[in-house]
C-alpha cells in the first residue's frame, strides 16, 4: 500500500487541477477559494484514476473531493449509472447528494438519485426506471435494489464508501460486500472514514488496488470551546439536565445520549418542562426525521436531542452549546460531539454529566485529548422555568416544491410583497423535491399562512401549515 504524508499546503487554488471547466467555473461561484488538506492531498490522486484510502472527519472537506473526482468523469450523454456512493445514514445520504448536485449543478442534465431505507420504495422504483448517473444510497436499500434487478450496476467506473467506520459499526459489512461485488472489478474505489480499525483495512484489502493512503486530522479548533464536566447521580440525570440547560439558555443545543430509549425518554421529560425541544434517533421515518431538522436548523426549535448514529452528516451551524448527557465510550466521538459548537470563528460551550460509573470514561477523554478536564459543581443549580430561552421563528411547511416549480424567491416575494410581512422576519428557506420550508418570526405566522393558504405562488394556490 502507498503512503502519502500529509504537505500541509491548504492554499492550493482548485486551477491547479485538471478539472472539467464547469467544474473550476462553479467553484469560484460558489466561494471556494482553495482546497482544504483533504482535498489538496487526495484530488491530484483521484483524478488520476488512483484507488484512495483516506481518513478524515465530517468537516474536512472530503464531500467535495470524491464529489468533483466522480463528476469530472461523468458521461451525461451515456444515461447509466456510472456512480454510486455508499453512506452509513439517511440523514449523510442526502447531505452528500444535495453536495454533489452543488458542486456539478453546471453540468446540464446530471441526474442523481438517492436510495435509502425509511423512504418509500415506490417513488424510487419510479426514478430508477427513467435511469440516473450517480446513486447515493445506504447499504441495505441499494442492495434491495440490486437484488430485484431494478439497479444495474455495471457501468459503474467509481464507487465511494463514506464513512466506513460507521457503516461496519451499525452492521452492513454483509451488505457493503454485496453491492461491491455487483459492481465492476475495474473500477476505481475511494474509501472515507474517520478512523482505521482492522476491518477497515481488511475491506481496503479486499476492494481496492493498490490504493493511496492519506492521513488529515481534524480540522476543528476545540481550543475555541469551553469544556466543562459535572459529576451527578445516575438518577439525576434528566433533573441535572435541565438545571443546566435553563442555567445556561443556550438558543441552539445538540443533546447527546447513548441509546434511543434514553433519548424519548428525556424528549418527554424536557417537553412537559416546557423546553422548544425534539429527538433525533432511528425510529423515525423519514418524512419526520426531515421536519426536524429543519425545524432545528430553521431556529424553530432550540434543542435537538440526538444519538452518535442519527446525528452522523449533521452540519447545522451556529450551534451554541453541546451537551453530553451520557459519556460516550470512544473518546474520539467525543470530540467529534463537541466540535458541533464553536464553529466557524464562534466560540462554543460543552457541558458533560459524568455518573460514578462514567469515571472511566472521563478519564480515556483527558488521556486522549491531552489535557485536564475541568469539574464544575452542579449541586446549587436548580431548573427554573422562567429562564427557558423560546424559539423567535417557527417553521411553516408548504405542500410544494421543485416539482411545482417552487423556488425561494417565490415564497419571499409572496410573503414580504404580497403579505407585508417585514423581511426581516423571514428566516431560512428550504425547498425539496415535494415540500418547501419557511422561518417566520412568530409574530408574523398568521399573517404568512393566511397570505399563503388564500394567496397565490406561480398563479396557483397552495396549502400551508405550521410545524410543531
């Protein structure tokens, strides 16, 4: 296996590549300037048609990478797929397609098509028959796929594994052999993960030739981040937390725990306190898993409530506060955990609860980040109804999107021509495929479900409602 160490050059302009044109001009549309170390070091690797093994974490760029090695060698004209990208979660599957689509929206014609469990069969059963260049998919749903003879594969010249760790962890080794297998021997092969265990290796042993092997540490600066850990009682868990969170008031906090009874659990708890708050575990379908994070990111909801595996691929900037409610055992996810805050030159707070049987665990982290962890007392923290931080937005949901022709600029001009409403007080705005999504400051909901429900969008009517 080769071995490229890392050159800590990150300010390699992307017209050092031999890109596609289309690819260069997006680029510099879209702001990016030059390459991150993930990009630097692989990029020139990719495109050369090489195999890549590469670790490196959710942030570092890597979307792009793979993303522009796969699209600079597409063929629009030749309708099969010629991609496919495997991703451990649903919520990763749609973050990295909607990037691809991004970074390759001046390529005309370029279909790509997501395949993931939790989603209706029958809508992709639909796509798959009128075709598609790139699939984004997770293991299990592709192979479904495959299996039914709706998925051809052999047209496939490069097949990505994001973030493999993740997938053997939740158990789709079985399921990841099989797809492989379904695809060409001569491909080219780039496996993503954050960490290297031994199967890691065994898989790139089994799958890829002769691959490249890079190496980028995170790039997420914790030293703009307050730590702090707080020893509790096993049975005052959901009491500390509360204290915590209304002594502290964040506006946008991701709540960790370890299993998705623990986080219903706590939902309920926190609900009937009065907390802006909802859960993120794999019990959900997708339709509900996707209102809440767009409610989350919208600002419509304060705290988001999530485990290791339903909240891998999310990326919701301006998150104030990270708070662990149970240690993880791996100390690497626990950094991964809390670099949700302190992004972007922000400064950010994690807060930890620590039980006498998590002592353990405490300690892995101090070793493993080479510094004292600093305990603060909880017990004079008391939770104080009063000092919950409400939401400014809420969330209205449409029943319209792309295929209605729907963009962002309608439902703006809808609102703040047509309503009156200030434009100030509209938040984010999300359109998909079928639904579209809109922050209104809540004093203006009324007046923006009114204007939409009875109104008019592209000279027809559509129906609205608020989410909660």
């Amino acid at each position: 296996m080769n071995t490229e160490s890392p050159s800590g050059d990150n300010a390699q302009p992307f017209e050092s590549l031999e890109l596609d044109a289309r690819l260069t001009n997006n680029l510099a549309t879209l702001g990016f300037a030059s390459m991150t170390e993930i990009q630097a070091q692989s990029l020139p690797k990719i495109l050369a048609g090489k195999d890549v093994l590469a670790k490196a974490k959710t942030g570092s760029g890597k979307t792009v990478a793979f993303a522009l090695g796969l699209l600079n060698r597409l063929d629009v004209e030749r309708f099969r797929v010629q991609a496919l990208v495997m991703c451990p979660t649903r919520e990763l599957a749609e973050q990295v397609a909607q990037e691809i689509r991004r970074v390759g929206r001046m390529i005309e014609n370029m279909k790509v098509l997501t395949l993931c469990g939790g989603s209706p069969m029958g809508p992709q059963i639909g796509s798959l028959a009128h075709g598609a260049h790139i699939i984004v998919g997770t293991p299990g749903r592709i192979m479904d796929h495959l299996f039914k003879r709706r998925l051809d594969l052999r047209d496939v010249n490069t097949l990505v594994l994001d973030e493999a760790d993740r997938m053997l962890d939740m158990g789709f080794e079985d399921e990841m052999e099989a797809v492989i297998k379904a695809s060409p021997s001569d491909r080219q092969t780039l496996l993503f993960s954050a960490t290297y265990p031994d199967q890691i290796r065994q898989i790139s042993l089994k799958v890829q030739r002769n691959p490249i092997e890079i190496s980028v540490e995170s790039t997420h600066d914790t030293s703009k981040i307050k730590q702090f850990f707080f020893e509790i009682e096993e049975n005052h868990r959901n009491n500390a937390a509360s204290a915590l969170l209304s002594e502290y008031q964040p506006e946008s906090a991701i709540i960790f725990c370890n299993t998705k009874v623990a986080c219903q659990s706590l939902l309920e708890d926190l609900s009937e306190r009065g907390f802006s708050v909802q859960a993120l575990h794999g019990d959900l379908e997708q339709k509900d898993r996707n209102r809440v994070l767009v409610q989350f990111a919208n600002k419509s909801i304060n705290l988001l409530i999530a485990t290791d595996v339903a909240s891998r691929g999310l990326d919701v900037k301006g998150v104030g506060m990270v708070l662990n409610y149970h240690i993880t055992p791996d100390p690497e996810v626990h950094i991964h955990r809390i670099g949700r805050t302190g992004r972007a030159d922000e400064e950010g707070l994690a807060l930890t609860l620590c039980a006498p049987n998590e002592i353990s665990r405490a300690n892995a982290i101090e070793d493993y980040q080479q510094a004292k962890i600093q305990w603060k007392a909880i017990q004079a923290m008391r939770f104080h109804a009063n000092r919950i931080i409400k939401p400014e937005y809420q969330t209205i949901c449409i029943d319209g999107g792309k295929k209605a022709k729907l963009r962002p600029g309608d439902i703006l001009g809808a609102l703040t021509k047509d309503a009156d409403v200030p434009g100030d007080d509209i938040g984010k705005i999300n359109v998909t495929a079928t639904h579209s999504y809109v922050a209104v400051k809540v004093r203006s909901v009324k007046r923006s479900l009114k204007q939409i429900n009875e109104g008019k969008m592209k000279g027809r009517k559509f129906k609205a409602r608020k989410l909660t």
